[in-house]
C-alpha cells in the first residue's frame, strides 16, 4: 500500500485482477499488479520494456514487456 502498509489476500493474483477496478490497477506482469496513485515514474527499459518505480520501496523492478506497453500507455494515460 502507498502508506507502507501490507496487505495479505487469500487470492491469486489473476483472482484479485478480476475484482479490482480496472481504471485504479494494472497487472503489470505475473508477479505486480499496480496502482496509478503509486507510480512515482516511468524509465525506458532494455528491449523497449518499462520500468515502473514506485513511490514505495518494492524488491526488484516492475518490468512491463513490450508486448503490453500500448496497454499500459492506454490505461495510465500516456
């Protein structure tokens, strides 16, 4: 959560994409998905991925393939 705070859901990620607002968050790969409000700033990434940074401290990066950029793009308004 952007306050630092965790949450623990009994969910699949795929279970919890389903019930979330698709306006507010984006599965951004198998392991993320993301909120608007938490995204700190975008970097062009190797093999024309995105990078995503946060404004919370997360281990490793949130890597957007290519193959989901125009869909990322679409949905954050870029």
């Amino acid at each position: 959560m952007i306050d630092g705070k965790t949450c623990n859901f009994d969910l699949t990620l795929d279970e919890l994409t389903e019930i979330l607002d698709p306006e507010l968050f984006f599965r951004a790969n198998r392991q993320h998905i993301i909120s608007k409000t938490a995204i700190k700033d975008i970097d062009l990434c190797f093999n024309n991925r995105l990078s995503i940074n946060l404004k919370i401290s997360v281990p490793g990066k949130i890597i957007i393939s290519k193959a989901r950029i125009a869909e990322f793009k679409r949905w954050f308004g870029v």
